[in-house]
C-alpha cells in the first residue's frame, strides 16, 4: 500500500513540475511597437510625433557658394576693400552652409497651432585681409570664428508660434512679399525690403476667402529698420571723405507698425504693403563717432518724427512662355524708412567705391554715397530731415525644361536728401556744409573750380542666373551680374580717404562693377 501511495503521489508531483515547466516557457504577449505614421494632413514629409497628435516636418539645405569680385551671398564689390580695389581684398569669397528647420503643426479647435525653427551652421572667408578690418573682429564673434581651421558660426533665421491668426517670434515682417530680395538667387538686391532673415514681431492676419487676406503687425526695429540719423555736427575725420556726421540714432522707443493686404491666387498674387517708422536722434553735442559726452543731456535733442514706406507687389505664375514660367515685380516709395529701399539681410550698406580717371592731376576717381533715414544739425535744421528713397525691382524666370531654367532680375533705386546745397536749413544743405567742412585733407580740403556738392545717389544691378538640376533637390547654378552707382558730385578735391589710399586728388565719377557667382545647393 505504502508503494501506491507513493508512486501515485510521486506520478503527481512530476505532472505539476511539467505544467509547470511548460507553463513557464508560454510565450507573453510583447508590447505593441508604435511605428512612426506618415500625416498627410499638411503635405509631404510631415509625420506624427510618436504618441502625440503633433506632426513635425525636419528639413533644410546644404549650400556651397563662391563670389568672385564680391562679397559672401553674391553682394557686389560697392564697398570696404572690395570698393577700393585695393591688394587687401580677397578676390574671391566662399561660404558653407548647412540650414536646418523644424516645422511642427496640431490640429485644435483654435485651428492649426504650429511652431517653425531654421538654425544655420555656417563657414565662409570675410573678403579682406586687411589687419586693421580683421582687428575689429573679437575671436567671439562669427567673423572671428571664421579665421580658424575648425570654426564657423551658428545664425538664426526665423523663430515663431503660430496660434488662431496670431504670430509670435521672429518671422518674416506683414511689410515683406513672399520673395524678399530673392527674385532670383541673390540676396543683395535693393529696391525693397528684405526680412528673409525675420525679424521679432506679433502679427494677425485675417483670412476672407478666396485666397484674400490682410496681416497687421508691430516690428522690432532695432536690429533691422533703422540705417542712421546723422548728427551733422560731429566731424568723422578722414572718414568724411564718404560721408559726414555720425550716426546719433536713439533708443527704441515704439515698434514699427505694419501691415499688407494681399490677394493670392492660382495666377499669381499682388500685396499692397505699408509701414509706419519712427525716427529719434539721441542729442544735439556728442563727442567723437557720435558717443556721447558730459554736455549730451544737457544740450538737449531734436523732436522724434514718424516716417514710412509702402510698397506694391505682383507675381504672375505660368506666364505663356512656359511652363512654371513668371515674373515678380515690386516698387516702393520711403520717407525716413531707407531701409525698405537700400536693403539687404543684414544692415544696409552706404556705398564708397573707386576706379580710374582721366582727369588731369587726379591719382583716382571716386563715387559713394552714404545711406540715411535723416539728418540734423543743432543750431540751423529746424529739427530732424527726413530722406527720401524709392526702388523698383523685377524678375524673370524661364524654364527652360525640366533640368535647366535661367532666370533675369534687375532693379533701380534712388536715395534724395531734400533742398538745395546752399540752404543749410534744409537736409542737403545741411549734409554739404558738414562734409564741406570735415573731408579730412590737412590744411582744408582744395577743390577743383568745377565741384559742387549733392549727396543724392542712384544704384542700379542686373543679373543673369542659369540653373542646372540633375536630380531632384539637387541644383547647381551660376549668376553673373553688375552694379552701377550713380554719384552727383562733379569736380575734383584732395581728400584724405580711407588707408591704404593716399591724401591727395580725386574725382567725383560714376562707378560700377560685376561678379560672378557659382553655387551648388542639396535640398533635403
């Protein structure tokens, strides 16, 4: 009996070991992978954040460039070593550059809040070898990042939140089109605003059907709509030679208002754009380069004034010349706003450039012309001047076929200081008795029997840009172009212009230049 017990009980335990064991090696049901899920919602390369209802999109460009006789991005040789033509400037400037963006969107019931980002690494040469420009250069800045093997720089384009209508960063300005100063590759050409860049803002914009809409915003002006207001009574010694005064901008004291009312459609858009600016000098007695002095305060200040610049822009899509085929045409008129007119990304340029003579006596020939919103001089402008600009830009573009397209943009641009050179209570009297007075040249300036003083310019550029895309995304292209600069001076003086130049004979002329760029761009 004992024998069955056993053998039963031992049957047993061995049945429970191989459940057990078997129950042991039952597979466990594995937790569902979430794969990442393609959204359709905004178009292609969109795709939804794993775990959330947000789709983001990641994107950018890897671009290579090399400007010859002309600065980084194309900019024509109209100033600084580039200008003066002299052995310090580099014949030809390369950049590197790598952007990247971050778009995401969510659907609420608000509608679509989207946020955007695009960071950009960067690495190019700064077209001058000059020690004393190269010493200006903290090793901390981009610049100075850029004279070492491994540096380079990171810059931020724009940076902003959309929510109901509103924006909130730094985005592109209501004053803007959709192209900026892009009408064919370059980024330098004037005759209008360029915010490509972005510039800090809030915005709305009302959306009425049928591709119609109107955007009111404020701008922050200080890091962009702001040229100079110049304190003509302080001297730039040995630089007045390509202008006068100092630059006595004050504080930011309101934002920019702006706004546009634009109708965008399947043949073309057109925008009718408006910005209103303030302009407001720092004092009327400051001390060297405009800094100020222990007089400033007390010396008191002209009164601000409001100045403003509109702007109408068309772009008409599948013209019959060919498929994808257009043309984009711009103008703009400003008063104390130059900005909007002698524009680039960055600041805008005041343009001092040299070339040949025939003039007898003369070492060179020289045309500049110096960039301003106003002017003002304590004790004979009652107040602050303001000054006129206007600029007219337009674009071609053909498609050639599939692979290859050119396209043929040009513009034209005028910078007026109101009155007349022998009114010193007007801005262009008021300019001329400043730079009469402080060019710089030991013992006086001498000028010729013929000179006469107008700090009134015109600029003009035309370009031609032919692409070649082997494959999609992928584009290699090259532009020629050309820049004119229109100067009103005439006659001759010995000025003491900028080292290496000499003290002696120049003549006031017309100038002008061209440049070739060549550039290979991966869109991903």
């Amino acid at each position: 009996m004992n024998m069955i017990k056993g053998l039963i009980l031992g049957s047993a335990a061995g049945l429970i070991a191989v459940s057990g064991a078997q129950a042991a090696d039952l597979p466990v049901k594995a937790k569902a992978v979430e794969y990442v899920k393609i959204c359709s919602l905004y178009g292609a390369g969109f795709f939804y954040i794993p775990g959330t209802d947000t789709c983001i999109k990641l994107g950018g460009y890897l671009r290579v460039d090399t400007t010859f006789n002309g600065g980084n991005y194309g900019t024509p040789a109209w100033s600084s070593d580039l200008g003066q033509q002299n052995r310090y400037r580099d014949y030809f400037a390369s950049r590197s550059r790598m952007a990247l963006t971050v778009d995401t969107r969510t659907a609420t019931e608000y509608g679509v809040v989207r946020t955007f980002g695009q960071g950009n690494f960067s690495f190019n040469n700064l077209g001058t070898n000059n020690p004393t420009t190269l010493a200006t250069f903290p090793a901390s800045s981009s610049n100075g990042l850029n004279l070492t093997v491994g540096g380079g720089y990171v810059s931020v384009d724009q940076l902003f939140i959309q929510f109901a209508g509103f924006t909130f960063g730094k985005s592109l300005s209501a004053f803007s089109n959709p192209w900026n100063g892009n009408h064919g590759t370059t980024a330098a050409l004037l005759g209008g605003g360029d915010y490509t860049t972005g510039v800090n803002n809030i915005q709305y914009t009302a959306q009425f059907g049928n591709g119609v809409s109107a955007t009111i915003g404020l701008d922050d002006p200080s890091s962009y709509n702001r040229t100079a207001v110049l304190n003509l009574s302080v001297p730039i010694a040995g630089l007045a030679v390509t202008g006068a005064g100092a630059n006595a901008y004050a504080g930011t004291h309101a934002p920019d208002i702006v706004g546009n009312i634009r109708v965008d459609q399947a043949w073309g858009l057109f925008q009718l754009s408006g910005a209103l600016h303030e302009v407001n000098a720092s004092y009327n007695t400051l001390g060297a380069s405009g800094a100020p002095t222990a007089l400033s305060e007390i010396s008191g200040h002209p009164d601000s004034k409001w100045g403003g610049a509109v702007m109408a822009s068309l772009n008409i899509k599948n013209i019959p010349t060919g498929a994808g085929d257009d043309i984009k045409i711009d103008a703009t008129f400003a008063t104390g706003d130059t900005k909007q007119v002698i524009s680039g990304t960055t600041n805008s340029p005041s343009f001092a450039m040299f070339g040949g003579t025939s003039r007898a006596g003369a070492y060179q020939s020289i045309g500049f012309g110096q960039t301003a919103d106003a002017v003002y001089l304590p004790g004979f402008t009652d107040g602050i001047k303001l000054v006129d600009a206007w600029g007219l830009r337009a674009a071609y573009n053909h498609n050639w076929d599939p692979y290859w397209s050119s396209t043929l943009f040009g513009s034209y641009s005028q910078v007026r200081y109101g009155g007349s050179a022998a009114d010193i209570t007007t801005a262009k009297g008021a300019w001329c008795a400043a730079y009469n007075l402080g060019k710089g040249a030991p013992g006086g300036a001498t000028l010729s029997a013929d000179y006469t003083c107008n700090p009134d310019y015109n600029v003009a550029q035309v370009a031609l840009t032919t692409r070649w895309t082997p494959v999609r995304n992928l584009t290699f292209s090259a532009e020629v172009g050309a820049f004119f600069l229109d100067q009103k001076f005439t006659g001759a003086a010995v000025l003491a212009a900028t080292a290496p130049k000499p003290t002696t004979v120049y003549e006031y002329k017309d100038q002008s230049t061209v440049y070739l760029q060549v550039r290979a761009q991966r869109n991903f």
